[in-house]
C-alpha cells in the first residue's frame, strides 16, 4: 500500500524534487523489499530491464523475493528461445503470459505428458516433481512471462538431460 501526499508549491524553499503533486511515501510500517527492479511500485512488468541471458537464451529479471515467494519476469527470445527442462522437489511454478507465444511442455511424475499453449491473459501452475519447459515458438517475437515460485525457502531448480 502506499500514501500520496500532496505538497503545496507555496512553500518556501521547495525544491524542483519535492514541487511535485504527488510522492509516494510507504506507510511508517513498511520494510524494504528485496526487488531487483527499483522502485517497489513497476507501472508495466513489460517494462522491466533485460537481464543477462542464461544457456537457451532466456533473460530472468527479479521483481521481488522473499522468504514466501519469488516473483521473475522472464524473456524468450524469438526462433527457439527456452528454459531448459527442470523441475523443482518441493517449489510451484505459477505462470502469467504477457507478450507473444510459447509452448509449456509438462511431464507429471506419474509420467503423463501434455504440451500448453500460452498467450497474454492465460494461466498455468506446475508442481511439485512435474518436468517443465518453456519454449518460445515465434521466429520473430519474444515471449514475455510472469512467474511466481512458491515456496522460496525450498525452491530448487533441477535440471533434466
């Protein structure tokens, strides 16, 4: 939650920073987040910064961690950009297309296989022991993800040949 408050540009010696009509201030109760993408507040998750890639062409951005659950904006990039297959012993993937298409390849653990079409506005959780990976399937458009993880304490990611 945040407060706005209103300042008067009326008062003496304001600087150009404070003659703003509205500044977010967090409640005193407030503790800092870890959040790669200062400030707290992101306007767009579409407008969070590229990161580095990892192997697969794939850009993990942090939003915000914490002892509950990790939040990652996640890039694809175009003509087979992917997260490699994984899965996790104890965490859940929560997954939130926002910009372009791919393909969500899941292996439960009792062994049944089925392929998700994901485009902006669907939803997809994967749990526990289930083989996952994300596959970017445009040849020109990027594919731009939300993730939750949950729980962090116990996430892992387990990489499969």
């Amino acid at each position: 939650m945040e407060f706005l408050i209103r300042r008067s540009a009326s008062k003496a010696r304001v600087t150009p920073r404070q003659n703003t009509l509205l500044l977010r201030r967090p409640p005193p109760h407030h503790r800092s987040l870890t959040n790669a993408t200062k400030p707290d507040f992101i306007p767009s998750l579409l407008s969070v910064p590229r990161v580095p890639a990892k192997p697969g062409n794939w850009h993990p951005a942090l939003v915000h961690s914490s002892g509950e659950a990790k939040f990652t904006v996640i890039r694809l990039a175009p003509k087979g950009g992917e997260v490699p297959k994984h899965f996790h012993n104890a965490g859940w993937d929560y997954f939130m297309p926002l910009q372009g298409e791919a393909v969500i390849e899941v292996k439960t653990k009792e062994g049944v296989e089925r392929d998700y079409e994901m485009k902006a506005g669907g939803f997809l959780s994967v749990g526990p022991g289930d083989v996952h990976r994300v596959r970017n399937v445009s040849e020109t458009e990027e594919f731009v993800f939300f993730l939750a993880q949950a729980p962090r304490g116990k996430y892992d990611f387990v990489a499969v040949p």
